[in-house]
C-alpha cells in the first residue's frame, strides 16, 4: 500500500480510537473499517490475518461489553429502563450543553429515573454510580478491543 494511504489509514484509526473513547460514535467500528481498506489492499497472508485479528478484537469487544455491563448493572439492581432515560436525556444534554451534555445529561437521566422508581436519594444515587461505573467499564472494553486491532494493524505494517 502508499505510503500516503496508510498514513491516511493510520488518521482513520486514531479517529476511531477517539470513538471508543467518547463513545458519540462507532469508534471499535471505524478502526476495524480503516484496518480491513488496509487489509484488503495490502492483500497476502499478513493483510488478511491482521484483518482477522482486528475483526475477532472488535467483535469480541463488543459482544464482552455488554455481556459485563449487563451483569454488572444487574448486580446492582439498575434496570434497563434507567439506561434509556439515561441516554435519551444524554443525547438532548448533548445537543443543549455541547460536549458535556452527553455525560451531564445521562447522569442526570440514570438518577431522576431511579429517584422515581426508588423514591429514596441515597438508593437513587448508588445506582447512578454504578450505572457510570458499567458505562466506564464499557468504554474501557471497547478501547481495549480497538488497541488490539491497531496493535495488529501496527505489526502488520511493520511485516510489510
């Protein structure tokens, strides 16, 4: 591949990775999109096994972030119902405060809902902790299925 491309391709990957960390949009997705161009192009046995190891990277992500999270927040007691006050009031936040809106607004949603559903602050409040605790927990995963992917994309580059 040009050189050119696969720094364009390293651009794509950084963006992606700044996805997973602020979770607006797809970021493991973009990564895994910028490393199969790569991978498809680059062509052989390291392209196409790279491009394996990033899918697998991702998709395994992606299927342990919710599985994790699910549980975690289940543990907790923290119904499914609050996360989507959470991200509807997360997403209006976004749009109202742009930039911490997104976090204000879940934070804001996860509570209210609980304090509703809970009628108590300090039981309402535990269960917003932990819904951030999942939310981070999530991020964290997904971060670390897209590193591997880079990782491998890195390692492919150098063995090309």
């Amino acid at each position: 591949m040009d050189p050119l491309a696969e720094l364009l391709v390293g651009l794509v990957i950084v963006v992606g990775l700044v996805g997973a960390v602020v979770q607006v949009y797809p970021g493991s997705l973009i990564v895994l999109a910028a490393v199969a161009v790569w991978g498809v192009v680059t062509g052989g046995v390291v392209g196409w096994v790279v491009l394996v190891v990033a899918a697998l990277a991702v998709l395994g992500a992606g299927i342990a972030k919710y599985f994790y999270a699910g549980r975690y927040l289940k543990g907790a007691g923290v119904p499914n119902r609050t996360l989507l006050v959470g991200a509807v009031l997360g997403v209006i936040g976004f749009f109202v405060v742009p930039v911490v809106g997104l976090p204000l607004g879940f934070v804001l949603g996860v509570y209210l809902s609980e304090m509703q559903r809970r009628r108590n602050q300090r039981e309402a409040w535990r269960a917003t902790i932990s819904a951030m605790k999942a939310t981070g927990l999530t991020i964290l995963i997904e971060l670390s299925g897209a590193m591997v992917a880079t990782g491998a994309w890195v390692v492919g580059l150098l063995l090309t």
